[in-house]
C-alpha cells in the first residue's frame, strides 16, 4: 500500500512538472515570437554538467537556427527560462544603441551587501551603474593609458627573459601560462601598484586568485549555472559569486593599499592612485564619491576583465601565427621597421599606429571573440521594430558575437585566418555592427584601449625576439573549452619558440 502510495506520488510530481514545463515552453508561441523547440528538461541548452561545448555554442547554435529559418529573432529557454536572441543587424544596433534606454542592465544582479565584490561595473543597473560608470571613465582616456605604458613595458621584460631562457632547452612551451602571467603583471602593476612577480613566483597569491576566479572547477560551473540558467538560486541558496578567500584577498589588499600610501605620501601611475585622487577630490567638493568595499569591487573587475580577455586573445593570436608562419613574417617585419623607426624603442604611439598589428589583432577578436556574446536585459517593455512582438521587461537578451563573427554572410570563408579581411581596402565589406568584440552602445567595454594596448604590446615584444611554431608534426586542432565563460582553448597551447 506504501509502495503504491509513493509510485502514485511520484507519478503525480512527474505529470505536474511536465505541465508546468509545457506551460514554460509555450511563452514564445503565446507572443507569436519564432522559437526553437526545446527539449523538456535543459530547454536549448546542451545539458550543463555534461556539455561538450558550452553555453556560447548553444547561443551560437539559436543564432544559425534562426538566421536559417529567415527569422530576424527568436526565442529559446534555458531550461524553462524563456531568453531573446536577436539576429538582425539593424536590429543588434538598436538594442545596443538607439534603443539603449530598454536595455540598460547585463541582467545579472547585483548583492554589494552580502557579496561586496558583485557591486562592480559590469554587474551594475540602473543609475548605479551610471554613476559608477561616469567615475571610472576618466581613468581610460588615452592621456591615462600613456600614462601606464612605461609599467606595462617593464611587466614584458621578465617575460621575454623568461621565454629567452626556457626556450633554450628546446621544449615546446605553454603560451597560454606565459601570458597570463605577464597580463597578471601588468593589471597587478596597473590597477593595484604591487610587483606580482609572476614569473618568479608562479603562485603568487595574485596569480592564484586569477586562476581560482577562472578554473573551470566544480564550484565555478555552478556559479556560472547559478548566474545564467537558474538566477533565483542565488537568493534560495545564498550562494556569493565571489568566493570567501578571493574576496578577503581582494578586500585587505585595496584597504591596505589606501592606508600605506597615504601613511607613506606614496604616488604611483595607476588606478589606485586614480581612486586616491577622485576621493580627495571629492573631499574638498562635496561630491558624492566612491566608498572603498565599491572601489575594491571595480579594481576587482579590472582584475578581472584586464588580465584574462588580452592574455587569451595574445594566446590565440599566437597560436593562428604558428600555424600562419607567412602571416607572423609580416607582422614581425612591421614591428622591427616601427622599433627601428623609434631608436629601437616601443612607444605607445609607435604601437597604435601599426596597421598590419591592427589587422591581425582585429581578425583574432574576429575570429575568436573572447567575450562569445553580449548580454542585457530588458529594462522597459519593447516593441521589436516592424513586428506585432512585444519583449517585456525583465527579459535575458543574448546576442550571439560567436555567432556574428563566424558568419559566412558577412566574413566569407569564416574559419579561415585572414588579417586582409580588415585592409584599407576591405574593411569597408564588414557591415555596421557585424564586429562587437568589445560589445557597443554605452555599456561598451570600458577597458577598450587598455586591452588592446596591452595585446599590442605584449605580442610586438615576444613576435621581436621570437619565433613560433606548432610543435613539431602537430595539426591545427581547436576546441572551445566547454566550461569557461570566456571563449579559450581547451587545455594548454603548446608551442615551440626559438630565438630570432
Ligand atoms: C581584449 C580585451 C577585452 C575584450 C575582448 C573585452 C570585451 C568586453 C565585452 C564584450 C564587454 C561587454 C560590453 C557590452 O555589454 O556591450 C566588456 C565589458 C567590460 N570590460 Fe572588457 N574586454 C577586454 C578588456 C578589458 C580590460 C583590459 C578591462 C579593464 C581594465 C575591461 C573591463 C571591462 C568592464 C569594467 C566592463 C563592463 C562595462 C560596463 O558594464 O559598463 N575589459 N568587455
């Protein structure tokens, strides 16, 4: 009898939750939105815990279902959560533009009480978010980034010294271990003032941060489960998306570095001292200005944002020039003829006017957008353009910049590496909006010059001294990493290095 009263319950839960998925999945239909059949338990998402891809193929994968189908968007779930991918470019530049005003938020939510870290930039809303957003720009005018260029020069000799002495024994190296300590030295030099020594120290507790923020290990899948397909969790579980011993680190570091300097009359050219200079600045105006949990929270973004996107796009260049050897002589030609041009030097100037360094470095984000896609979400119902569809507020909007780059209709031949893609002479073939590396609109990235300040910098120092190869009879072989969030390749990148 116990036993029947249990199948029958079990039954029962089964048929409900079939209902209330079924219920779930017809939202799309309901709005007359096109929209991908999901599956009943993952929705359009490949299984998370099991994927071999990840969740920035399966929004790619929603953005070719509908641009096949002739559709100008469409709507997909994850699991039962109903998410808008838009496909149109008129419509992309819209949403990220014109029609900034219905889509302010990234949509992920912010908890700056419980979970101080999370009180970023990027995660910001609202006027929040403008405010935070209008004091940290001055800190990235191109007079500031001039200002940073000498500490960035100095965190790249350690690394040429580095791959100088251990491409010597003849071994294939990780390039992708090399530049994440290099851009770990530079953002630890840039945004904290402090010596990482990464090369030195390999575990530094700065270099161990940066790892443990970005492995893919258990908890961080969750966290990225937790922040994309299931949000409400966070509030069930009190789950922080920062974890306790990351943001201790981040917390004494900042607090300890306002009170030294100040006790010590220490000026230094970074964004430490930036944040010294706003708050005494705002001191003696009156102003409203940033408390130090909030300026910890946006030196932790930088941190963040500055050290993992460039080092993975240097990766990845690299790793297309191994294989391009054509293409990595030219580049190479172009930043000896520019150093010779400047008394054997690198001047920020100098490194910003390379055309050719441009074209590359334009065709890896082309290629390999690090940020897969752009995220809003809607803040203010939205009539889509031309259409009886309405997209309500409180709506997850991804826009798939995977999807957009490797697409046949606006980059012919979309897997091959091509710099001329982006010559003079056929830039003009790229349609507006059909390049977003660094998204758009005013939530565009706010470390732009920076990032590629630094991927510059970085590249034109090792492709002066060095030259690099697949290690011997290796094919070209990519796969994305299936668990991170940021577009990578999966495992290390092993190349073979020699002096030039
Ligand atoms: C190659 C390097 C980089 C790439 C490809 C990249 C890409 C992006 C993308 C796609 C976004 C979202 C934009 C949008 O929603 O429209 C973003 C936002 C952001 N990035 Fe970057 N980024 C890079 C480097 C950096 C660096 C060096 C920093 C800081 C030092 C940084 C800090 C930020 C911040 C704070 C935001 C949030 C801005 C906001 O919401 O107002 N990024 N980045």
């Amino acid at each position: 009898m116990v036993l029947f009263e249990i199948i029958l319950g079990i039954t029962a839960l089964i048929f409900l939750f079939v209902l209330y998925r079924k219920r779930s999945h017809s939202y799309w239909a309901r709005r007359n939105v096109p929209f991908m059949k999901p599956s009943l338990i993952w929705g359009n998402l490949d299984n998370p815990l099991l994927t071999k891809h990840g969740l920035k193929v399966d929004i790619k994968n929603a953005y070719e279902y509908f641009k096949r189908h002739g559709h100008k968007h469409g709507g997909i779930f994850f699991t039962s959560d109903p998410v808008w991918i838009p496909v149109d470019l008129e419509l992309i530049k819209n949403i990220l533009q014109k029609d900034f005003a219905h889509f302010t938020s990234h949509g992920l939510s912010a908890d700056p009480e419980r979970d101080p870290l999370s009180g970023n930039v990027f995660n910001l809303d609202g006027e929040d978010w403008k405010f935070v957003r209008s004091k940290l720009s001055p800190n990235f005018s191109s007079g500031k980034m001039k200002m940073m260029f000498n500490t960035l020069l100095e965190c790249g000799v350690p690394m040429i010294d580095h791959v100088d002495q251990q491409s010597k024994r003849g071994d294939a190296l990780d390039v992708k271990e090399i530049l994440a300590s290099y851009t770990t030295d530079v953002i630890g030099s840039c945004a904290f003032g402090i010596d990482c020594n990464s090369f030195k120290d390999p575990n530094s507790d700065f270099r161990r941060c940066g790892r443990k923020v970005f492995e893919p290990s258990f908890n961080n899948v969750l966290r990225m489960i937790v922040a994309f397909v299931a949000p409400f969790l966070r509030h069930v579980v009190k789950f922080k998306m920062i974890s306790n011993d990351v943001e201790k680190f981040f917390m004494d570091l900042v607090s300890g570095l306002f009170e030294y300097r100040k006790a010590n009359g220490i000026v230094r050219n970074d964004f430490i001292q930036l944040f010294i200079e706003m708050r005494e600045k705002a001191k003696e105006t009156g102003e409203k200005t940033l408390t130090l949990p909030q300026i910890t929270a946006q030196a932790f973004v930088f941190f963040l944002g500055g050290f993992e996107t460039s080092s993975s796009t240097m990766t990845l260049c690299l790793h297309e020039l191994a294989f391009n050897q054509d293409i990595q002589d030219k580049l190479r030609a172009e930043v000896r003829e520019t150093m010779k041009k400047n008394n054997g030097e690198l001047t920020y100037d100098s490194i910003m006017e390379m055309k050719y360094m441009d074209q590359v470095v334009n065709e890896t984000l082309r290629k390999y957008p690090i940020v897969p896609f752009v995220m809003r979400a809607c803040t203010k119902d939205y009539r889509v353009p031309d259409s009886n569809a309405t997209i309500s507020k409180g709506m997850k909007v991804f826009i798939s910049t995977l999807g957009i780059h490797r697409d046949p209709a606006y980059y012919p031949n979309p897997d091959k590496f091509d710099p001329e893609r982006f010559s003079d002479e056929n830039k003009s073939n790229i349609p507006n909006n059909a390049y977003i590396p660094f998204g758009e609109g005013p939530r565009i990235c706010i470390g732009l010059r920076f990032g590629l300040m630094q991927t510059k910098m970085g590249l034109s120092m090792l492709l002066n001294k060095f030259k690099f190869s697949p290690p011997a009879g290796e094919k070209y072989d990519f796969h994305f990493d299936p668990k991170s969030f940021n577009l990578c390749k999966e495992g290390s990148v092993f190349l073979k290095i020699e002096k030039m």
